[in-house]
C-alpha cells in the first residue's frame, strides 16, 4: 500500500514542483495532500513496555511474517534503484511502519520536491518525541485527552537553540503546569503543523523539557521565513510564545543539562534526525539525477567522428562518450551514498529497536555510521546537484526549461545545517582513538 500512495503523492508534488518553488508559499496545499493520502500516521512509534514485563520483550515470540510491509520502490523508477526495504516492528506490532518504510517515503517524496521531504523527515522524528525523550515507566502525557497520537502533523525542534542567540523558549511552572514564553526559529512546520514540539528550558531547573503544544492558541505567534535560497516550502519560521499554557500532561520528556547524564536511548534522537535529513539530501540528489537524465535522453548530441572501438556513439541518442561517462560517475555517487545511509538506517533501527537497554558503545557505533551518511550525503548531494546543470545546460523556468537549478538551491540549503568536516573529524576520532562521539541530545 505505501508503496502505490507514496508514489502517487510523489507524482503529485513533481507535476507542479517548479510553480510552487518558485511560488514560495506556505505548504498548505502540499500538506493537505500529505493528509490525504494518510502519510503523517506512516510512522507511530509503539507503546512503551509494559512495566514488570520484560520477560516479553521486543523481539519475544514475534513472528516477522505476520508484520506489514514497506514499500518496494521500483527502481525502474530511479536512476539508481533504489529500493525499499520490508520491516517489521521491532517493538511488538503495537506501533506504525518500520523506520526503513519510513525513509523509503522521504526519499521518494524528497526525490520530487525537497522542502515537503524535510518537512515529512522532521514530522516522523518528532513523532517519537515522548518515546525517546519520556521517562521509562511513566505514562505519555499523563491525562491529557490529546495526546501526541498518530495523524496530526508535527513541526518544531526538540533541541534548545544557541545560547549566543538568546535564552530561548522558557518554562514556569503555573499551577499544575507550565507557561511558555520566548522566541525561537524552526526549520519546518512553523506554520501547518497541528502540533509544535518545542524545547525549552525550565526556570525552575535548568532542565531543558519537551513540551507539546498548540500553535492554534492566541499566544502563539508564527512568522515565515520566505526569503530563503532553497528549502522554501518547509513552513520555516520564528514562533513568539507569549504566556502559552502547557499542561503537565502535554510535557513530553525531559533532557538533563549535563550531556554526560543523557541515556543512550535518547541520545538517538539527534542521530535519528540527522540521519532522516541525510535521506533528503540523498533524495534530491536522485530526483535531479532523475530529471536530468530525462532531458539528456531528449537532445540527440552533436555528431561526432565515429572511433574503431565505439562506432554506435556517432549516431546513439545521448550516446557522448564523455556525457555517459559523467553519468556513470553521477549514478555511481548516488549508489555509493545509498549504501552507507542504509546502512546507518539498519544500525540506528537495530538501537531504537534494543530500546533502553542500549549501550553507550552500540550509541557511539550508530553516531559513526550517521556520521559517515552526513558526510557522504552531504557532499554527492551538492556535487550531483551541481553537474546536472553542467550536463544539462537547462534554460531558466522562464524560458521553458526543467529549472534543475531548484534541487542545486535545496541541496546547498539543507547541507548547510551541519558540516561534514566536523562529521569527519569525529569518525576519525573513533576509528583512531576509540573515542566516542559528542554524546548529547542535541543536533
């Protein structure tokens, strides 16, 4: 089923992709059909074990026939074939899809337009919010009658921002709950989201705590930030708080200040994020590969001299030896990234799986592998989106053209949100000095 609906809604978001990047307004259309075709319930996090019941495990008498599937990406679709995975739920059954179902669908859906990708990527992160970041015998949210259940889209950030940039949002408590006040900027969903996940420190103290709330509430005041190089239609933007109420029962979880008391288990919420944002990145590297090779398969090139050794060059469509030879080049980044991101994927879904139990060492092992997928990601995303221009020599929008240069401007936006140098130096670290990697919860 997610594989015919992540299809479509993919389809969809491709037809019009250059009139609403160059458009630039918020995505609420492009969430709409997220909504419709039931996408933001795709990835549910499963109940939390049952306290004393640990004799029945996550992987206790679980048959993995019995499971749902993924979506089977035809790779006749993708220039570099890249498939989904079937899964199950590592967890009991008791939550959605599994997490490489999960990346299946950013992919494809970033592949066709890369804001509503980031935007998808950042909703399913956020959407295990109080599972990673909850206490392990409490129950989410308390009483609370809403609950962070499946289907209502998600935006916000559950880290806290730069301290040189202001306190940040703030908790005092007030009653049985808390008021938020502060200013903070999201990267996505600012402006559609049902729900905003917001991190914010508590006055009382210090801790920085997971709150859910309403952006519908009169207190909360959304700017877009429309003037951006690439990325536009993600709903970013600052949020005012002005005295929000937030219930006790609509605080997630809670991130200790010192980073060394952070339990492994929850330290793999920034990993998850950043390895769903590398699935974009290697997304919009292959919808360019995918679009450009569709406009290079349409100019018949300029005759050449037939060589001995390749006399069909001379008269083959798309047959310059030297176009082919970048694409090979192209075509082979893409495999190699796919490679290492599904790799990642499978270490980081084995840890999420484990649950609490996880180690320090097997965390550290997922944040070399996530490394590694940034790394990689980061730059054969800005290289292939670069080199289609070159192949290609695509006109402007204005004139007709395939505006390739929109996957060039998202590349380039998202890759600048972390630096593949400080990912290196990290995995360098590690493989030479057994050191782990900075073990915090923060991206």
């Amino acid at each position: 089923m997610w594989r015919r609906v992540t299809r479509e809604v993919a389809d969809d978001l491709a037809a019009d992709a250059i009139a609403r990047d160059r458009a630039g307004k918020p995505p609420y259309d492009e969430v709409a059909r997220l909504r419709e075709a039931g996408l933001p319930a795709l990835l549910t996090p499963p109940a939390p074990p049952v306290r004393g019941a640990a004799e029945t495990g996550p992987d206790a008498d679980h048959d993995p026939a019995e499971a749902g599937h993924g979506p089977d990406i035809d790779p006749d679709h993708d220039p570099v074939g890249r498939r989904g995975h079937r899964g199950h739920d590592r967890q009991g059954g008791q939550g959605g899809a599994d997490w490489r179902t999960a990346t299946a669908v950013i992919r494809e859906i970033a592949a066709a337009d890369g804001s509503i990708g980031e935007l998808v990527a950042r909703h399913y992160v956020l959407s295990w919010s109080a599972r990673l970041f909850g206490a392990p015998d409490a129950t989410p949210h308390g009483h609370d009658p809403h609950p962070l259940t499946p289907g209502p889209l998600l935006g916000g950030s559950t880290d806290l921002p730069d301290p040189e940039g202001g306190p940040g949002p703030v908790l005092s408590p007030s009653g049985s709950g808390f008021l938020l006040n502060g200013r903070r900027s999201f990267a996505a969903g600012v402006t559609v989201a049902d729900r905003l996940v917001v991190g914010a420190t508590s006055s009382r103290t210090g801790e920085s705590l997971i709150a859910l709330v309403d952006p519908a509430h009169p207190g909360v005041l959304a700017a877009t930030d429309g003037d951006r190089l690439g990325q536009r239609l993600t709903g970013a933007g600052t949020v005012d708080f002005d005295k929000v109420p937030v219930p006790a029962g609509r605080i997630l979880g809670t991130l200790p200040g010192d980073e060394h008391a952070v339990p492994a288990f929850t330290a793999l919420a920034p990993l998850a994020l950043r390895l769903v944002l590398s699935h974009v990145a290697l997304g919009i590297a292959e919808g360019a590969l995918a679009e450009a090779r569709d406009v290079s398969r349409a100019v018949r090139p300029a005759l050449r001299a037939a060589s001995p050794d390749a006399p069909g060059y001379a008269v083959r469509p798309s047959g310059d030896p030297y176009l082919l030879l970048a694409y090979g080049e192209l075509a082979t980044a893409a495999h190699t990234s796919a490679a290492v991101v599904e790799r990642a994927t499978d270490a980081l879904e084995r840890g999420l799986g484990t649950g609490r139990d996880i180690g320090m060492d097997e965390r550290a092992e997922i944040a070399v592998l996530v490394a590694a997928a940034e790394a990689v990601t980061s730059r054969s995303a800005v290289d292939i989106t670069t080199r289609v221009l070159e192949l290609t020599q695509t006109p402007t929008v204005s004139d007709g053209g395939a505006a390739l240069d929109r996957f060039w401007r998202n590349a380039r936006a998202l890759t600048a949100q972390s630096s593949p140098t400080h990912r290196l130096r990290d995995i360098g670290d590690h493989y030479l000095n057994g050191t782990h990697p900075p073990f915090g919860a923060r991206f």
